[in-house]
C-alpha cells in the first residue's frame, strides 16, 4: 500500500523505519534479527516499518511478485516511498538504514537513532546490537548515538 508517512507515525507510539530493497543482499542479512526485534517490542507500542525509496522498484504500478512475496511474509507495514519524501526528509543514501522516531505534539518527528542493526554487515557477528539498545533507550525517552560507517547498497535513482 502506498502511503505517507502521517499515517504510520502517531505520538503513541515509536517507529522503526528500515529502508530496504529486496534486490540489496544486505537487507537479507537482517531480516531476521528485525523480525525478531519487531516480535520482543510488539508489547512495547513499537511500530516497524519496511520503507522502498528504490526509484526502479517503486516506478511499477503493481508489487512485482518478489516484492509481494517478502511484504506477504511480515507482520510489519511496507511502505513504498514513490516520491521519495522520506529519503530526502532523513537524508538517506544507503538501503539499510534504520531511523528510530516519535512523533511529538507541536514538534514534529523526533529522532532518537539513525544507524544499522548492528556492527557487523556479516549479521552472525556482531557484538553490539545497536537497533535492540536504541529501542530500549528511545522508549525511555533517550536518544542513541554511535559512530559508524552504513553499509547497505545506495538507494537506486533511476
């Protein structure tokens, strides 16, 4: 379903936009670590959001049946970003990408995180689960900060 954003963020709740593409093997990798997440935090009021601001795959008018086939297995929204608004809006470059935000009354979009899952591209190594800490921190009001390089394949222009 296309949409925007408005009607995925309320201040009720905390969101976790995952900006993917199902032609990026780096989204693969994650894939289960986010499910996993999306299952602990359900309890919580934490929203997770699959965003696609891929030019090529957001220019069909029906989901190609890969596309429907990923979005048919999750328990998440899929939000298709044909404009391409919420790339611009975070200043996103990489699929991958993860923002953890809120909306506040009066304020607009909080963000309390921007950063990957994990350190680690090769998913079964990591040792600092910084989406899972960034979670936590943001349901208590706190933002996450980390230094780190994005890996993820660049978001498609054409």
């Amino acid at each position: 379903k296309t949409s925007n954003l408005s009607n995925f963020i309320d201040s009720n709740k905390l969101s976790v936009l995952i900006f993917h593409s199902i032609s990026c093997p780096f989204n693969n990798i994650y894939d289960q670590k986010i499910d996993l997440l999306n299952l602990a935090y359900q309890k919580d009021s934490v929203r997770f959001i699959y965003v696609n601001s891929n030019k090529f795959e957001n220019n069909i008018k029906t989901p190609n049946e890969e596309l429907f086939t990923f979005i048919s297995t999750k328990s998440t929204s899929y939000l298709l970003d044909r404009k391409r608004e919420l790339k611009k809006l975070f200043k996103i470059k990489k699929n991958g990408s993860i923002i953890v935000c809120k909306q506040e009354k009066l304020k607009g979009i909080k963000i309390f995180y921007e950063g990957p899952v994990d350190d680690s591209p090769q998913s079964e190594n990591a040792s600092n689960m910084f989406l899972n800490t960034a979670i936590k921190n943001a349901l208590v009001d706190q933002s996450t900060n980390i230094d780190f390089i994005q890996t993820g394949c660049r978001i498609t222009n054409h």
